[in-house]
C-alpha cells in the first residue's frame, strides 16, 4: 500500500490540479501517477522538467492524444486503496472539524496509523 509524503487541504470547489504543482516541487520522484484530472500540457512539462515521467492517461476530449504506460498505470490503485483506507475514519471522511489545521492533523494522524498498519 502507498505511504503519504506530502498533502495539502483545500475547498471542496477547488479542483485537485490547482495544488498538484506546490506537492510535487522539490520531490524526487522517478514516476508521476495521477487519474484523468491531472491531464494538461502545463503539468506534463513541469513533471518532465522535473526528470520524472508522467504516466497520465489523456482525457476523451483530447485532440492530441498522448502515449503513457499502462502497465505503471496500474500501480494507481496503490493510491486508491491509502484513500479507501483513510476514509475508515469517520472523522476524516465526514469532516467534523471546522479549522483547517485541526483537520489537517487528523489527517496526518490517520495517514500515520494506515502506514503503521501497513
């Protein structure tokens, strides 16, 4: 299962890809994998500026359809279950807290215990 390195809390309206560049600065990572809505030009070339590769399978409406692997992609789902797990706490998944920090450190809290679990 996946571990958590870095996270950042935002609005329910605001769309994931806002924050994807602040999370991925100063990183190391060799591979990049995110779903559909990570799809764009712009975070492509900063992933690949970064000398990582981007494995981001292209949107429908694309007109340039662009390659990754699949085979990578499938480690996605690495991802999804840390989600399905962090959601088992009730706190985090109904969002009771009103601060955004108190919410940020259960979130951490639990990240801790999924890891430690592990």
């Amino acid at each position: 299962m996946g571990q958590l390195i870095r996270f950042a809390i935002t609005g329910g309206e605001v769309a994931d890809i806002t924050q994807a560049k602040a999370l991925l600065l100063g990183s190391s990572a060799n591979t990049v994998i995110a779903d559909k809505g990570y799809d764009s030009d712009e975070l492509v070339d900063f992933i690949r500026q970064g000398e990582a590769v981007a494995v981001i399978p292209p949107r429908r409406n694309r007109l340039t359809r662009r390659r990754y692997d699949r085979t990578a992609y499938k480690d996605r789902n690495r991802i999804e279950r840390f989600f399905c797990r962090l959601k088992q706490f009730r706190r985090i998944a109904t969002r009771y807290d009103k601060l955004v920090e108190r919410y940020a450190s259960i979130v951490a809290l639990g990240a801790s215990f999924v890891w430690l679990n592990a």
